[in-house]
C-alpha cells in the first residue's frame, strides 16, 4: 500500500511491446516500435492524465516476456501490452493475469473490442434492432476480431458467426485453432455454417472487419439485411471506406479512420479504463469492467440525438473519460477487487478535471 501512496506508482503505467505487430507496419521489432510507444504514452497522459513509460522488450519468447514484464511490475500501477502478435498475446496476457496484482490490459484486444461494440450498442439502437436478435459476422479472429465476439457474445448476440482465413469458425472444424478461436467455436455459429464471409453476411445486420482491405465488396453488403451495420476497421487501408458502403445501401457504417463518420478509435478506451481502475488501485481488469465500459461510451449519446453518421462518440468528447472511469471503478468496488473504496463522483470529478487540464493546458 505504502509503494502506493508515497511514489508515484499509484498513477504509472507501462506500455510495452516485442514490435512483433506494430499498427500498419507488422514485425518491425522492438527498437523500430518505439514511437508508436511513446505515442501510446502521450495518449495516456493527454486523454485520461495517466502516467506511462514505454518498455520495448527483445524477446519473443513468450516465457522470457512473461517473466520480464512480471519482474517490472511491481514499479507500476497498471500494465498496457501493446503490438504482440497473435496468437502469443492471448497466452501472455493469460499467464501474467495469473502471477500479477495489477490490472493487465492487451489493448489490441479489448480496448478495440470495447469501442467497437459501443460503436455496435448506438448503431443498433439507431437501426432499432435487438442485440439478442441480431446476425452478427465478425471477419477476422486475430486479437482484435477474438476479443470483438467474446464481448458480442457476453453483451447477449445470440447468432454470431466468426471468419478467419480459413473460412467460417465452428466447434470440430478439422486443422488447429488457437484457445481464442477454440473458445468462439464453442460458443457461436450454432448452425455449424462452413462456408466464406460471402455466404455468412448473407441476411446479416451487423458486419465487422478487423482483417484487410477492400474485403466488403458491393455484393457483400448489398446481400445484407435491410438497415445494415458495417464497421470496417482494418488500419491503415479499411475493408470497405464510408461511402463505398453508404452508396451500397448500408444504414451505418464507420471505419477507424478519422477522416468519416463513426470513427472507432480504441484512443476512447484506455485512458478511461486505467483512469478508473488506477483511481481504486485496481487488481485487474475484469470482463465485468470492459462490459460497464461498454455500456458507459453507449450511454453518452441520447436516443434523440443518434444519427446514421454519429452512434458512437468522438475521441475528443471530454465525457467519455470520466464515463468510463466511473463506470470501471464502481465494478472493481463492488467485485472486491480494488484496493480503495471512493465515491463514484469523486472519481469522475478527478478524472473530468484531469482531462479539462491537459485540454486547457
């Protein structure tokens, strides 16, 4: 408690990466992944006020990466893995979830799944559709495609097929799947579907690429249900742009891009994930947390101000950090996982006057 309270522990993060997938770049290596680290760190201390130190780590050896970043940890209040390939990142994250006590967050997965599925909550509500009755197609079951339909799922999507290279995922396909791919195949496509993305997103009303480009053709999202969802989030070249998939009939639509509507940037996320879960002293970062920030970045925008072109709101909206805080804090209390019990306000307030700060400054 004392390494807490008298060091500056309390609000410092590590971000930390082997370069084995830098955003847009691939296996650059360690060296070669510091900027997008020291970005990463700006982002933290820009946007949610959170301290953070950028560790490139030369190693790929995932017990060597393990037991580097668990040795480190007790300087910082938080971990970010960051740019690791899949499937090691699934194990990684994994085994120091184990032998840590501080939250440990692969942003690549979760903070992007977080934001897309608030992306998903607005479009949804916009659409006038029920999420527990929705066709769901994920394409792409990387780190970010995983985490998006494990979060799909636990948020109520009943029918929910998952593409990766191989075509559709589904419990008992022959070949090898990694634990992610073999946990979604478990618990989606109960219809056993064995087909291509083509055929899934037949009759489909949400469709979501995290995979490459140009991949949602006209005749894809033209095949659609009627008021389609499509966010296409591969970076930096997107499966489809906005006004390809506006001008195929698509209800919504958004990329990660910010130059169209409905950007989903995961830069929403994890300054408010790790502003909440620091402010309690946190020990982890649950699926309960990633839920209620869901549900916190959704909430932000009224029924009666959704449009086709704003169902989620933007990186630079100064409500969603102090949402998301609030929200993430008040699950840690209530899971006995945080190390200080405060108020809900208290902690929105700091996190409101944290971010007007920096802006201002």
């Amino acid at each position: 408690d004392k390494s807490f309270d008298l060091t500056r522990r309390s609000n410092l993060v590590a971000v930390i990466t082997d370069g084995s997938a830098v955003l847009g770049l691939g296996d650059i290596g360690p060296a070669a992944g510091m900027p997008v680290m020291e970005g990463k760190c700006a982002l933290f201390k820009e946007f949610g006020g959170v301290d953070a130190f950028p560790i490139c780590v030369d190693t790929k050896d995932v017990d060597k990466l393990v037991e580097t970043i668990a040795l480190l940890s007790k300087s910082f209040g938080g971990v970010n893995l960051e740019d690791i390939s899949a499937p090691r990142c699934f194990e990684i994250e994994r085994r120091l979830k184990e032998c840590c006590d501080i939250p440990i967050f692969h942003d690549d997965q979760h903070g992007t799944a977080i934001i897309a599925c608030a992306a998903v909550l607005g479009a949804l509500r916009f659409a006038k559709k029920d999420i527990t009755k929705v066709k769901v197609v994920v394409n792409g079951c990387g780190a970010a495609g995983s985490a998006i339909g494990k979060l799909l799922y636990r948020l109520g999507v009943t029918d929910l097929t998952m593409i990766d290279i191989d075509g559709a995922v589904y419990e008992g396909r022959p070949g090898d799947m990694d634990m992610a791919t073999k946990y979604l195949a478990s618990v989606t496509n109960k219809a056993h579907y064995k087909g291509n993305l083509a055929g899934a997103a037949k009759g489909a009303d949400v469709l979501i690429g995290v995979s490459g480009p140009r991949l949602f053709t006209k005749d894809i999202m033209e095949s659609m249900a009627p008021k389609a969802v499509v966010f296409a989030l591969a970076n930096p070249v997107p499966e489809t742009t906005y006004e390809e998939a506006k001008a195929a009939g698509v209800l919504v639509a958004g990329t990660g891009r910010s130059d169209a509507p409905n950007q989903v940037n995961n830069v929403c996320v994890f300054p408010g994930i790790f502003r909440g879960a620091l402010a309690v002293r946190a020990s982890a970062i649950t699926e309960e947390m990633k839920v209620a920030a869901v549900r916190a970045i959704a909430g932000l925008i009224p029924e009666d101000e959704l449009r086709e072109d704003y169902v989620v709101p933007g990186a630079f909206d100064r409500r969603i950090v102090p949402a998301i805080a609030g929200a993430v804090a008040k699950v840690a209390m209530s899971a006995g996982i945080a190390r200080l019990k405060r108020e809900v306000q208290d902690i929105e307030k700091e996190a409101a006057e944290r971010v007007l700060h920096n802006w201002n400054a």
